[in-house]
C-alpha cells in the first residue's frame, strides 16, 4: 500500500487511496476538514460506517470532493468545464466536431457557444485558461483537487459580484 502513496503525486488527477479499505477513490468522497496536513480521504462506504483511526474521529468536520456542481452556468458541471478546456488543447480551437466527439456529453454547438460565451467573450476569464493550464502542469503532492479549488474561487467571485455573500 505504500507503493500506490509513494507514487501518488505524478499526476493531478491522481488520489490516494481510501485510508479506511484502501480502495481507489472515486467521486464523491470525503475529505477530513479536521486531519492533516496531508490528506484523510475516506470513500462514501468507510465515511457513512463512521470509520476511525488514530486521530480521525467519526465526528470530525467534512467536505465532500467532488467536481460535479455547475459553475460558470447551469447545464455544464465543473467535470464538463475540464473536459472542454481539456479537449480545446487537445483538438485544437474551432475543431467544435472533434471537441464535441471527445466531451461525448455536448454537441458542437453548445461547445462552441459556451466556450465563446465563457472564455473568449468574458474578460473575467480571459485569464481563466492561463491558470488552468498551470493548474494542469503543477504537481500535486497533497491531492488537492485542483480545479475544484479553482472553480470555487470563481464562483466565490461571480457571487460578490451578484451581491452575494
């Protein structure tokens, strides 16, 4: 088991096992809020049978990991808006058909107009692609979940601008 820690890292996508059964971590799952620094990941099973060990307590705060809430407009989850930008650098901008073709869950159309509408037409995310890309490049030792973190933080700051708080 420590051979699947130690090579965890190489890839953002990656997670560590369930610390609870040890099995591979698919979404949603749960992340202590209390353990750490390094991350105490549970998957829905071991979370729901209250399991313990060493410090981590059943009562302990929680956030649940996942990528699957929308963000930019309803209709495309955060999972979505990855597959787009994903399968733009992939394909190449203006391939809408073989963009379409390797997101499976949208048509050309609605991935050419929710692009142009989010990306390109939106100086707010001008930037957006840039950090992706690094998001994309850095190296995640702790298994963060990087673009959960990133898209939170744009939706913290499209509700301060709604007047949300």
């Amino acid at each position: 088991n420590m051979d699947r820690l130690a090579s965890f890292g190489n890839d953002p996508f990656d997670k560590p096992p369930c610390r609870g059964c040890s099995s591979y971590l698919t979404e949603p799952y749960i992340k202590c809020a209390e353990c750490g620094p390094s991350p105490f990941l549970l998957c829905l099973q071991c979370f729901t049978r209250g399991f313990e060990y060493k410090k981590h307590e059943s009562d302990h705060k929680y956030e649940i990991m996942t990528s699957d809430f929308p963000v930019l407009e309803p209709g495309w989850t955060a999972q979505e808006e990855m597959a787009l930008l994903e399968a733009v650098m992939d394909c190449g901008f203006g391939n809408w058909q073989d963009v379409a073709y390797q997101m499976r869950t949208k048509t050309k159309e609605e991935c050419e107009s929710h692009y142009m509408k989010n990306f390109i037409n939106n100086p707010l995310f001008s930037s957006t692609l840039l950090s992706l890309r690094k998001t994309k490049d850095s190296r995640f030792a702790e298994g963060a979940i990087p673009f959960k973190r990133h898209f939170l933080n744009v939706n913290t700051y499209l509700r301060s601008l709604n007047g949300f708080k």
